[in-house]
C-alpha cells in the first residue's frame, strides 16, 4: 500500500521482538514489559500522522494469470476476480441443493477461539457439535447463530471437489501442490473476527454477500495479539472502533474493503488479516496455497513463530495431519490444517 500510514521499523522490530520472545517465555515480565512500551511507542507514532484510510480491493475482470502473479500474487497486495468461478458447474451449490442431496447426513461445526464470534464459544472453550445438515441448513437460512467455519466437509462429500476448476487454482498461484479446501457456511449477520495465517488463499463465494476487512501485518502491534501458539493468530479489535480504549491506534491504521458477489473469488495473501460479515446467507470455499516468498517477505517473524515456536499444533503436527491424518474427526481438532487435495 503506496502512501499508507507507515510504523517506523525500530519500533516494529522491537515490538516482533518481545511478541516472539514471549512465545518462549509466557510468564517473563521483562518480555511483557518490552511488548507494552514497543506497543505504546507505535501507537504514538501512529497518532502523529493522519486518521486511517479505507480503501476498497482492487477488482479485476478477466485477469490473466500471468497479470495476477505479477501485479498481485508477487506482491501481496489482494484482488477480487469478479465473476471469476461464473462459469464453474456450481450449480448444484445452493442451499436446496445440499439440503437434497446431503439433508440427512451428521456434520460437525467446531468453533475456535478467536475466530468464533464471542458467544459462540462456551465458556471460554472451543466447542463442537454434531447436527443434521438438514437442520443446520435451515438455520442458516433463518437467520440463525451457527456458523460453519474452516471445514473439511469437502473430505466427507468428495464429488463436491469435481464441481470446481482445479487448473484455475494452480495456473494462478503458479503451484500444482499444497492446496487445501474448507467450507464456510453462515447466515446473515454472521460473523468471524480478525485473524491473520501463514497459507494465502483464494475464496470463492458462491452464494449470497460477504463483507470482508483487510489489514496488512505492518499493523501487528496495533491489533495486539496473545501470543497463545496457535497456528493463527487473532485480535478482538473491532473495525467499526467500538474497543478503541482497548486498542489504541486502530484509528489511524489504513485497511482495505472487499465486498464479494455469487461468483466473485478473493485473494488475500499470506498474513494479512481479516474480518469478515455475511449480510446474507453464504456458501463460500476457502482453497489456501503454498506460496513460500509471500510467507516470509510478508511477516518473517510470525512465519519464524509458525514454524519455530507454536504449540497448537506445532509445524511437526500441522504437517503430520495435512499430509498422512485421514480421521476427520482427529484432524478436526487443528485449525487450517486441511487435508491436501490432489486433482
Ligand atoms: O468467511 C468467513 O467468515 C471467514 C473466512 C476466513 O477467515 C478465511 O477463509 O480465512
């Protein structure tokens, strides 16, 4: 983002710093102490320059390949490629449709911390259930709170995976490896709150309207994450400004806004994070790829704390489950690590 509302690297640094260390040292007072003053002094800086600005994604009709590696991929900015699974047989991807064909099957919603709308995480826990996707589909569409997040649903249902263009996902992120697909289900209102992650991805909405935030990671001390070792991490700042005392700063941070249509796929690149709110029912499908420069150009020391220093689930782990874990209901219990999908 040319012109945007820069933190000046020393203080960063210091902030990346103290946000690795306290990974390894979770009870050091000297590392939490170090965090909070790097975390003042950028908020400081921040004040000195203007109020954020709010940009809308760049949007792209009939973008090449080629163009989208060059213009977008290789520099991590995001794009929407309007209308860019049009003409994808997606036509049995409705409501109704997977009610018909699927209605009567058992499906798991699992809800994590920090990317579960706060009531939906009972009693401070993540938390599962197991309901009929006949009845989850009705809620959805009635407005209801129950939000399919991150699921490997397209494991349980494998013909799902011929009704999308595979090739579109390699000729774009230039890879014919490491792709993995979860569905996204929600009603209006729902809701998933700002997260950031190593794997960039395209998501393609296929049903209903998606409003999505976008924050580049320059802004990481402002979005102040716990350094809990997931294999994401997540913020409670809140976009409309309403925690401002709790996060200081978000004011003056520039951020982006896509708002997606049926057909519409989003990129968003390694470690950008992201807020998103249904305003109608969605279907949507989340393909993450492997794109190693984007990992490491876009926040080195998360992609050093992804690899070296998380717990939940360590690299070892996450690799372990993506690649040999064939139990759904075992794999499940890690966040993003879907199943690598060969087409
Ligand atoms: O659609 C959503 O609610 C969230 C999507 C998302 O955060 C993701 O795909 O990483």
């Amino acid at each position: 983002m040319s012109g945007m509302n820069r933190v000046p690297w020393r203080d960063r640094a210091a902030f990346n710093l103290a946000f690795l260390l306290e990974h390894y040292f979770p009870n050091s007072d000297v590392v939490k102490r170090r965090r909070e003053a790097a975390r003042s002094r950028v908020v400081e800086q921040l004040r000195r320059r203007s109020a954020g600005k709010v940009t809308p994604v760049e949007r792209q009709d009939g973008l090449s390949a080629k163009d989208f590696r060059r213009k977008y991929l290789s520099k991590g900015i995001p794009v929407i490629l309007e209308n860019g699974a049009a003409g994808w047989p997606l036509a049995r991807w409705s409501f109704d449709g997977f009610r018909q064909r699927y209605g009567r099957e058992m499906i798991k919603l699992v809800q994590r911390r920090g990317v579960a709308a706060d009531e939906e995480i009972v009693s401070g826990r993540e938390f599962s259930e197991e309901i009929q996707f006949g009845a989850f589909l009705d809620q959805v569409q009635n407005g209801g709170g129950k939000y399919m997040r991150f699921s490997p649903l397209l494991e349980k249902f494998p013909e799902l995976l011929d009704d999308f263009d595979h090739g579109f996902f390699k000729r774009m992120s230039g890879n014919n490896w490491g792709l993995t697909y979860q569905l996204f289900m929600g009603g209006s209102g729902s809701f998933t709150p700002l997260h950031n992650a190593m794997s960039g991805f395209f998501f393609v909405n296929v049903c209903g309207v998606k409003r999505w935030e976008l924050i580049s990671n320059h802004y990481l001390a402002v979005m102040n994450p716990s350094a809990d070792g997931f294999g994401y991490n997540h913020s409670k700042a809140q976009v409309d400004l309403s925690n401002l005392e709790q996060f200081p700063g978000f004011d003056c941070i520039d951020r982006m806004q896509a708002v997606m249509q049926p057909g519409d796929i989003l990129y968003l690149p390694s470690w950008m994070w992201h807020s998103v709110k249904n305003d109608s029912p969605t279907i949507g499908i989340r393909c993450g790829f492997v794109y190693l420069k984007g990992m490491v150009t876009e926040a080195f020391t998360l992609s050093f704390i992804r690899l070296f220093a998380a717990r939940n689930p360590s690299t070892f782990q996450a690799l372990y489950y993506t690649l040999f874990k064939k139990n759904l209901a075992e794999r499940d219990k890690w966040l993003l690590t879907a199943k690598l999908i060969r087409r």
